[in-house]
C-alpha cells in the first residue's frame, strides 16, 4: 500500500508511557501529525488519532496488545490515503484480530507494460512524463483472524472486498496503449473483488516490528474472482554479534486462472498486501509497479549496524541492502532461478524508539533510476 510516514518522533507522551511498567490492557491515547518523502509522490503530509494498549517492556514478540487508528494523508503529485485501523495482535491469548478500511489512491504508480522484460526508454518520457505511469484508485475492507496451533506456529483465515480503478494520466501513456490494444480488458477496469484467503504462519521472531532474531515463514492461499494465488515467504533474522542484525528474505507467488490487472500489482502477506515487483517492499531502486506479472519471485539480504544503541529503547542504525526480483509471465512456472532477475542495491538509515515505532531513510539505485524512501517499517 502507499501509505509512508516519518512520524515527528511520535507523540512523546505515548513513549513516555511505554516507558514505566503499564498495566496490561490499558488505552492511551494518540494524536500527532507525520510526513514523509519520496521520489514517486514527493512530499507526505497527515495525521493519525488513535488508540493503543501498551505492553511495556514485557519480553514478548507482538508490539501492543492493541490498536485502533485513524490515518489520513496526501502527497505534492496527488497520491492519499484513508486508513481506519483495529490491530489486536495479543489482546486475548492465541488469538489475533485485524480489520481495516482503506481508501487510497496511488496518482504515480508505475505501469510499463506486463512482462518480466519490459523496457524502459528515457526518450519517450520527452514531453510526456506520465508515459510509464497510472493512477490507481482503490476501496477496500480486510479482515484477518489468526489462531495460535502449537508454539509459533498459527492458523490464518480472512477475507476482503476490494474495487479498483484506474485512470489515465495526461499526455498519453503505455497504460492508455494497452488499454486500447486490448491487453488490458474492459471488464478489469474498474474491478469489482471479493476474496478469501486461508493459510499458516511460523513465527519465532523475538520482537515483530524490529527483530534481532528469529524466523519468518507462511504459506497462503487466496482465491477471488476468477483467480487464485498461492504465497510462500520466508524471512530469517540473525544477531551474530552486538549491533548487527542480518536480515534476509525469499518469497514467491503463483496466480492461476484469470487475475485481473488490479490483483497482478501486488503480493499477498498475513500482514497485507503490497506492491510488487518495484519498491521500498519488494525491489528497493525501482519505480512502485515497475514489473508486471501473475507471477513473482524476490529476495534480499539487508545488514543493520547500530551505532547508537540501547536495545529496545534507542537503536540509530546504518543498513546496507541488496534485492533481486523477477516476474512471470500467464503459464510460467514460478520457479527458484537467476535468470531475468533485476536488481537493486543501497542503503540509509533507521530509527528504532522503544517496541513499535521504526522509521527508516533508504537510497535504492536499480538500472534505470534512484529512489529516494521514508518508511514507518523494515522492508522485511
């Protein structure tokens, strides 16, 4: 999804709270402003309201025991977000609870055609700068219910309505050619999706929104209207020595049958759906939406040094990153392969304040363009 923001330090009295041993279950709380930068929307400016039940510095994995939250935000060229949120991650012991609104529109997201080995000309953007670029409009309503089966590892069902669409941006556009050609069909736009997924998940990580250790891994299966996906992700995280963290991350996805336009632009994720292939989630370095296909593939490695530390209260840390990603074309076998595979390479920095607020600065250079990234998360 588009929403990034770098929160102003957020709301030192919610951190001051967080601070001192708090009974569980109580609510605090929230209301700062954000902004954000980078070189697909420019500048970010919003606000959130809320309400969050602390942990406090209880050595358990989940961030909060709960979360309810009002997000509202737009950018310089157009982009904004509406986001009504309710996360109980640890609420009522083995269960996990998430339901959420979205209204967002994407005014710059990428669209270069559909292949893994679409092309990007310079010349052609000459008087026309939304030639490889699309507005995406989309309305949606997620709900996920997490069962704990045996130790870390969970039980996942939910669904989501979504309708999308999309339009054409000034001057002409390899969308708006595609579109007429017929590559793209009239009955994807706009697109009408109900969906229903179900998987699992193995978890061990030792803090979820920025682990030092521990393991990843989910399996899920979703099904819309006239398609279905299968996801396989698996991140690991290792802690060889004090200040360095090791991340790493391989994923894939499948989609068979039908999947419209809407659905091929992102991954699916217990966490929620994000854009791939291209951008701070999925290929760090190139434009959001820069690869299209039913089909993906990605992997990474990112170091994270500290050079502040003071662990689970101030951690200021240097990362270095690479990515690789493909994607693959309708009848292609996703398949574990170096061939066709982009890449990007860069690095920044990120903040970690106390359990749950991480805000990073990430550069990406891939082989046609940087990208310059604030974000309220790890990429993985």
């Amino acid at each position: 999804m588009v929403k990034s923001a770098l929160l102003l330090i957020a709301f030192p009295c919610a951190l001051l709270a967080q601070a001192e041993p708090t009974p569980p279950k109580v609510w605090i709380d929230q209301l700062y402003p954000y902004f954000s930068y980078n070189s697909i929307d420019g500048f970010w400016f919003g606000g959130h309201y809320g309400w969050v039940s602390p942990i406090g510095f209880a050595e358990r994995p989940e961030p909060y025991f709960g979360r309810i939250g009002l997000d509202a935000s737009a950018s310089t060229e157009g982009s904004y977000t509406f986001i009504a949120n309710a996360q109980m991650p640890a609420y009522w012991d083995g269960w996990r609870f998430g339901l959420a609104l979205f209204a967002v529109r994407s005014n710059r997201l990428g669209y270069y055609g559909q292949g893994n080995g679409t092309a990007f000309d310079n010349d052609s953007t000459v008087g026309r700068s939304h030639f490889y670029q699309v507005s995406r409009t989309t309305r949606s309503l997620r709900a996920t219910i997490q069962r704990r089966i045996a130790g870390p590892l969970r039980a996942l069902v939910g669904g989501t309505w979504e309708y999308t669409d999309f339009r054409e941006l000034p001057g002409g556009s390899v969308f708006q050619h595609d579109l007429a050609s017929g590559t793209i069909t009239p009955d994807e736009v706009p697109f009408n999706d109900i969906v229903g997924r179900a998987g699992l998940v193995f978890d061990t990580r030792d803090l979820e929104p920025d682990p030092h250790r521990g393991v990843f891994g989910e399996l899920l299966v979703a099904s819309g209207r006239g398609y279905t996906r299968t996801t396989a992700s698996f991140r690991g995280y290792v802690h060889p020595f004090n200040r360095l963290v090791i991340a790493g991350r391989v994923a894939g996805e499948s989609m068979s049958g039908s999947p419209p336009i809407s659905a091929q632009f992102t991954i699916e994720s217990s966490e929620g759906p994000f854009n791939a292939m291209g951008g701070y989630r999925s290929l760090r370095g190139y434009h959001d939406g820069r690869f299209l296909g039913p089909g993906k593939l990605m992997g990474g490695v990112e170091a994270r040094y500290g050079v502040m530390w003071a662990p689970r209260v101030m951690e200021l840390k240097l990362l270095a990153f690479y990515d690789a990603g493909r994607v693959f074309g309708p009848g292609e076998s996703v398949r574990l392969t170096r061939e066709g595979l982009h890449s990007a390479w860069g690095g920044g920095f990120g903040a970690a304040l106390m359990r749950n607020t991480v805000v990073t600065f990430v550069v990406g250079k891939g082989t046609e363009s940087t990208e310059f990234m604030f974000q309220t998360q790890w990429s993985y």
